[in-house]
C-alpha cells in the first residue's frame, strides 16, 4: 500500500467497510464483533488516515449496534 492509498484509504473505502461490518452483524448474530483488531499498525502507517478510520469506526459501531438491538 503505497502512503497516498493508506491517507485515503477509508475516504475510499469506509462506506463499504461499514455495510460489511452491518451485513455481519445481521446475517451471524455474533455475541461480539471486534472492529478495530490492530488498528495501531494503521495509525503508524498514516496518522492522517487514522482520523478517518476513527470516524468511520464511530460510524460503523452506531449502525452495527442499531442491527443488535434490533434482534434482541
């Protein structure tokens, strides 16, 4: 990955990103689903990129804990 795609790479790729982690949610129903595994490695890859992947992981946690209290 080069620097720019690691700055970007969630603007790209963060709506998708988050509809994984909700299509997920809905279709296994796990008990926990860890979201930000090693997210370190990215912030020492793109400190700028990491902002983005902080928003996006707020975003992410919102709509996958809407699809769990939906089930129960």
């Amino acid at each position: 990955m080069t620097q720019e795609e690691a700055d970007t790479y969630f603007q790209v790729n963060g709506d998708a990103y988050r509809d994984v982690a909700v299509a997920v949610a809905q279709q296994y129903q796990p008990g926990i689903l860890m979201l930000g595994v090693e997210c370190n490695r990215f912030y020492e890859k793109s400190p700028g990129g990491f902002d983005d992947l902080l928003a996006v992981y707020a975003e992410t946690y919102d709509a996958v804990k809407a699809v769990a209290h939906r089930r129960g």
